[in-house]
C-alpha cells in the first residue's frame, strides 16, 4: 500500500480548515495547473496535504479516487467550492496564476486536471505532523513523493491515519455492493445532501465519455445515473452507475427503459401505451450498451438485474 505526501497550496487547504477543530469534507478536488495526469496511487489509497515552508508539515490527507480531465467550467459546476475557492472567478483566476507562472497560457479549451479527493480530513495546526528531511523528504520536491505504508517513514503515515480514525469510503472498494441500509444524511425534513455526487459524475465521466446508450457526447447534456437509489455514499461506487443523455436517464428513473445484465438497452411498452409516442427511443431498443474501456469500470450486473427487477416497468 502506497501513500502520497503532496505539496499543498496554503490559500487552498484554508479555503477547507477551520478553528481549532478538524473538518471532514466528503469530496474535494486538489486540481493541478499544468496538463499532466496523476497516476501514482490506486484508487482508495491516502494522499496526504504537505504545506510548504513556513509550515513544513502535514495538514490532512484524503482517500485518493481518480484523476479526470474535465472543462474549467464543469470542473466548477460539479464541485464550486470544493475546488478550494470561493467563486468561479477566483478559481478561473487562481489556475490562470499557475499556469502562467509555470510557462503555460491560460487556454480556457484546455481541461483541468483534477485529482479527486473521498472524505478529505483538514486538521488544526495543533495536530499537524512535521515532515521534512528526515522523513526523506527532498527541498527540491516540487509536487508529490510517494512512501511505501509498511516500512519507515510512511508508516508512520499509517500511524497518523490511525489516530484520526480514517475509514476509507465504500465507494473506493473494488467491487460495488447493493446497500443494505440507508445511508444517506438528512439536512432538512425534506433534503438529502447526496455526499460525494461530484466525484461519482466525474468519474463515470472519465470512465465512459460519452452516453452509454446514444454515444452523445456532449458533456452539458450527460447525467450520471445511479442504477440502484442513493443511500448513502456507497451507493456512488462507479459501478452503479451508467453515464446517460438527461432524456434517457428519467426515464431509466421512471422505469420506462432500463438495461439488462447482459447490457442490452431495453423500451418498456408502456411509453407508447401511456403517452402515446417513444419512437426515439424505440429506434434505440435491444442495441448493446456502449462500455468503459476497463472491465473494471463496467456496471454491476447484480444492480442492473435489480433495476430491470424492481424498477422497469414490462
């Protein structure tokens, strides 16, 4: 098990830490300015908050998800502050700093490198853990370094973890599990705060790119539909979920189309019976799903089976 301790913009980490308590944020996006991707850790593994001189110390961490590359403006759209700003414009702005700082235009075409964040814990000063050369951390570091959990000095990363009571999220494991009890946090008699739905969106996005049934592929248009109801954070594992057209995803919903386990996208009658029309989506009827690249990524069969079960209307 690999951890990885990154160098960590203090206007950033403070935009998320507050008082004298720690702060646990159900998803954050520590996005990087430049245009290469992230790929030194594996989905659920820690990747802790470094901040830089005059601190020299570990702020927090949070369980690694997925790098996506996404629009600026829907990177803001699925995470607004999350993103470790106040409003679109000083986000916009604060990237447009580093990339111009780093030697690269502000091109507002090119995507934004997102390294996607599960419950992202942010510490006060009085628990932050010193880390510098002798837990062989290097002053030319510029980004990241990685420390193998098991032996000196990143386990005492594991020990650190241990003292907070880190868990990592469901929707990290490797394989999705139907929930059996419901999970979801209630913040008004008629609200459900759905933890973690940006990072469930961004990654089916990466994932798939385009809808699983049309192949559109315009981005404003395409939905992530859970295949078995939220309840909870592990609900938001990405293989219960299929990137959908808006159109198609209520009436996936409402039960009027649904995919089998064998992925073949099927039309319930009762959409020309009850309404009168369907034809579209008829046109569309018994075709194979278009799927992730990774095996990995493909949607659970057990929660397809329970839609077409429970949900579809034959």
């Amino acid at each position: 098990m690999l951890g990885v301790v990154a160098q960590t913009d203090f206007e950033w980490f403070s935009s998320f830490a507050s008082g004298n308590q720690p702060v646990l944020v159900p998803e954050v996006n520590f996005w990087r300015p430049g245009q290469e991707s992230f790929r030194a850790l594996k989905v659920g593994e820690p990747f802790f908050f470094r901040l830089k001189s005059p601190h020299h110390a570990i702020g927090g961490f949070g369980f690694y998800s997925e790098t996506v590359h996404l629009p600026l403006k829907l990177t803001w759209d699925l995470f607004t502050t999350r993103n470790g700003a106040a409003t679109y414009e000083s986000f916009r702005d604060r990237l447009h700093r580093y990339r111009v700082k780093n030697g690269n235009s502000m091109d507002v075409g090119k995507p934004v490198v997102s390294v996607l964040l599960r419950d992202a814990i942010f510490l006060p000063p009085q628990l932050w853990k010193s880390w510098n050369q002798a837990e062989q951390w290097q002053r030319n570091i510029v980004a990241y370094k990685g420390y193998p959990l098991t032996e000196p000095p990143g386990a005492q990363l594991l020990d650190f973890m241990a003292l907070i009571q880190a868990v990592k999220p469901p929707d990290l494991s490797h394989e999705f599990v139907i929930p059996a009890l419901d999970d979801r946090v209630v913040a008004t008699a008629a609200s459900i705060v759905r933890e973690g739905q940006g990072v469930f969106r961004a990654r089916l996005l990466q994932h798939y790119r385009r809808c699983a049934i049309t192949g559109e592929h315009s981005l404003p248009v395409l939905d992530a539909a859970h295949i078995t109801p939220y309840l909870g954070p592990a609900s938001n594992h990405p293989q219960n979920g299929l990137v959908l057209r808006a159109d198609i995803h209520r009436l996936f919903d409402d039960g009027y189309v649904s995919v089998t386990p064998d992925y073949r996208f099927v039309v319930s009658e009762r959409l020309k019976d009850e309404f009168q029309n369907g034809k579209t989506y008829y046109g569309l009827a018994d075709r194979q799903i278009l799927l992730p690249d990774q095996a990995s990524h493909y949607p659970s069969r057990e929660a397809l089976e329970w839609h077409h079960d429970v949900v579809f209307r034959p």
